[in-house]
C-alpha cells in the first residue's frame, strides 16, 4: 500500500439480524480507523432486493449506533452503484482483463462435468475468441484469471497466502441480465470508497484472491486485508443459536451496556497483554490488527458478564436509571411520579451485584412496592411475639432520631441499637430487611434505608408494628 490515510468499512447485507460476529468485525475497523487517525466508513450491500429491506437496513444503523461505531461519512448503498459497477467490467473488456463468455447453459454444464473430471477449474473456450466471432445470443462477461503463477494475498492476521492460478476460475463479474456479481462490486465499491485495508472475516479469504485478480485487471492498487478468525461457542463449535444470544440486539435486550460489549468484542481475538479491562481511549492507542492472532475466538458468558457488571459500578445511577426504567415498562410495571428518581438514588446500593440491566431492574423492585406491604407468613408470625415487636418499637424510635440519613449514620445507630439491646444484628436485622423489602432481594440494612428515605422507611416499620400488635 501507498502511504495513504487509512480508510477502513464494514459492509453488512441487511438481510437479517446483526451478528455479533459483524459486530466484531465493526470494532476492529473502527479501532484501526480510530488508531491510525484514518476514516471509519459502512457501506449497506443491498443487492439481495427481495431480503433487503428498510428495516433490515435500519437493524444495522440501529446497531451500529448502539454499539458507538458511528461511520465518518454517510454510507454507501451498493445496489445503487450497478451503473457504476457494469461501467468498470467495460473498462475490464477494454483492457483485456475481462471476456464475453457465450456458452449456453448446456454448454456450461458439460464444461463444469468436463472439468470435474480433470480435476480442473472451468475454461470456457470463449476465452480467447476475436470479438468479431460473437453470436447473437445471451452472454456473460467473465473474469480472463492467468493461467500460470500464483496470486499471493498477504495478510495482515495471517500472513502470505499462496493461491496458484491455475486453481482460480474466471469468475463472472456481470450475470446476463447485466447485474453485477458480489466480487466485481466489491471492489469498485472498495476502490472508490478509498479502502485502503479491508479487515472482514475469515470466511472471505478465498474471496481476497479473486478480488485481488480483479484490481489487477482493473489496474488499480490492491488493498492491504486483514481476515479475522471466527468466533466460535464456549465449546469450541462454530457459534450458532445453541450458543444462545448472537445479534446484537439481542446482547441489548439482554441488558448488556454498549461499553461492555465494546470491550469484551476486542478482547475476542485482541489483546494488549494481560489487560482484561480497558476504556475506548486505551483500545485505540493500544489496537493494531497485526497484533490479532489467527486463532479462532471463544465465546465466554462468564467473562461478558463480569466485564458487564464492572461498567455498570461505573455507570451514572440517572443514566442506568433510565435503563431501568425502560425494562420495568416493558415488564408493565406501573411507575408512578418520583419512582424514576427513586430508581436513580437506589441504583447505588444494588448495582454491585448486577450482572446485567435485567439485574439491576429486578434489584431496586423492593424501593417501588407501595404501602402496605405484604409481609412473608414467617415475618408476620414472628412480629406477633411480644419480644420482637417491643424491640422493634424501640428500634423505630431509635432510627426516627437519626439526623443525618445516610449510610454511615444508619449504619452507626443500628450497631448502637444492638449494643444497648444486648443482642447481635442477627436478633432483629433479617426481620427489619424483610419490612424493608416486602421480602424481596435487597441491600445491606443502611443501604436500602437510604434508598428509601427518612419517611417511606419509618413509614414501612410502622406498617409492620401495626399488623403484629
């Protein structure tokens, strides 16, 4: 390559979810765009019409978007581009480099059967006939690939590729009905976007040497690829619905934060040294694709999840509240006015221990439960003895004297209340959460009383004295 700005692309085809693999394959152009001062660019291949849909387009904008890998530029549509793409296969006839190949489907079929039994590629005799001899009748334009030699793809994940050309077919580049094929319009599409490296997956490899015949036979620089290996299932099998979540939107509605996913992508196949955790900034001042190893990835739910549960702790509370929110909603939790504040002062307290949003969500339900709650048969039966309802009586007050109602305050009347009772917190603590939280999962004692605040906390003990007296 010429020392050119780097440019790089993703070039999804909207038909059908994102995959996490694509979303991989995103991270790592836009890391390298990001790393080298380049251009991160997307381009939609929508030529499959009947798959190819609005919303198939919008599935991949809409995960892009979330993911945080914005394209610098708008994209390309490449069934827009087929004037474009038939103008280049006329350059290609000019030059030399591509052919009319005449043969009826009869004809091709007894080639293909010929050729299998030469253990060769097809050769259509069309290849080298004087314009001059052409019949009447439908054609296509193929590919004129050498016959001698070796086509050598050097890659930046898996070094020198050797492809002998006597194993590469002339490809077709324009169908009959005058469509161009995918190769053909990915390299125009690449050539006039300014791709200077093409980072895809693996599965593309053989592609890479076909593609590289065609910037040949265009006269055009080729440019630097990169393949990524796979990403394969915690077994080590190719990823696949067993697995379980494989589209993006999937990891979202699975409560996984974008960040998250950001950096748990790069470590599938990447990595600077042992780091396990890394910010955007560090990725990108640290990511080269040559340091990706050929190996194919594992998929690790155990690793997504402690990474997801580390930018949680990290997240602003109003930012995961939102979140929160949204997911109570979709659950058709009422929310009432002030209950998305609630949300917000409570997510400090219970976020800890959330692998994901769904987590988070299911942890600050006791803050929502309205007055009075229903207490477990076993709270009930147990502040109906005298001892712990007059204990829990002198609790109250002592708790409503609290000034400061915080953590550290709670926290010090509660170990004070214990001394002058004579007894552990393990006397009244499990019964005093259970008022709390309705018998629901909550967080330590001060914790959910600071949640709650001053009055809803006074006020749920007082519930309970009046239902065990």
């Amino acid at each position: 390559m010429t020392d050119r700005p780097v440019r790089t692309r993703i070039a999804p085809s909207p038909t059908g979810m994102m995959h996490i693999g694509t979303a991989r394959v995103a991270l790592f152009n836009w890391l390298y765009a990001r790393h080298t001062g380049g251009q991160f660019l997307l381009r939609i291949e929508d030529t499959d019409r009947e798959r190819s849909t609005e919303a198939a387009v919008q599935v991949i904008f809409d995960g892009m978007r979330w993911l945080g890998l914005e394209p610098d530029e708008p994209p390309v549509f490449q069934f827009a581009r087929a004037d474009r793409h038939r103008a280049a296969v006329e350059e290609m006839l000019a030059r030399g480099s591509a052919y009319r190949d005449y043969m009826t489907p009869e004809e091709l079929e007894a080639e293909r059967e010929t050729a299998r039994a030469e253990g060769r590629v097809i050769r259509s005799p069309w290849r080298d006939a004087a314009p001059n001899d052409a019949p009447d009748r439908p054609f296509v334009v193929r590919l004129k690939a050498p016959l001698e030699g070796e086509t050598i793809v050097d890659d930046k994940v898996k070094g020198a590729i050797r492809f002998e050309n006597r194993t590469l077919d002339d490809l077709i580049l324009l169908r009959t009905d005058g469509s161009p094929t995918y190769n053909l319009a990915v390299v125009v599409d690449d050539h006039e976007m300014g791709i200077t490296h093409v980072i895809r997956g693996d599965d593309h490899l053989n592609n890479a040497a076909r593609q590289t015949l065609i910037y040949q036979g265009l006269g055009w620089e080729v440019p630097a690829w990169a393949h990524l290996p796979m990403i394969n299932g915690p077994d080590g099998k190719k990823l696949s619905k067993r697995h379980g979540s494989q589209a993006v939107s999937e990891f979202d509605d699975m409560g996984y934060l974008p960040e998250a996913m950001r950096n748990y992508l790069a470590k599938l196949g990447w990595g600077h040294g042992d780091d396990e955790i890394f910010s955007d900034a560090q990725a990108i001042a640290w990511f080269d694709i040559v340091d990706v190893v050929s190996a194919p990835a594992r998929l690790d739910w155990d690793k997504l999840n402690h990474l997801n549960n580390h930018y949680i702790r990290l997240a602003e509370p109003k930012r995961l509240a939102d979140l929160v929110a949204k997911i109570l909603k979709s659950r058709d939790v009422k929310l009432h006015p002030g209950d998305e504040a609630l949300i917000e002062r409570t997510i400090p307290f219970v976020r800890d221990g959330a692998k994901t949003t769904l987590e988070l969500a299911d942890a600050v339900l006791f803050a929502l439960k309205t007055r009075p709650l229903e207490l477990p048969e076993k709270t009930r039966g147990q502040l109906a003895e005298a001892e712990l309802s007059e204990r829990f009586a002198r609790l109250r007050a002592a708790l409503a004297n609290v000034a400061d109602w915080g953590v550290p305050a709670l926290e010090e009347a509660l170990r004070r209340f214990a001394e002058a009772e004579g007894v552990g917190l393990g006397k009244f603590g499990p019964q005093l959460r259970a008022v709390l939280s309705g018998g629901s999962p909550a967080p330590d004692l001060a914790g959910a009383m600071t949640a709650l605040g001053r009055d809803e906390s006074l006020g749920r003990i007082d519930d309970a004295l009046s239902k065990g007296s």
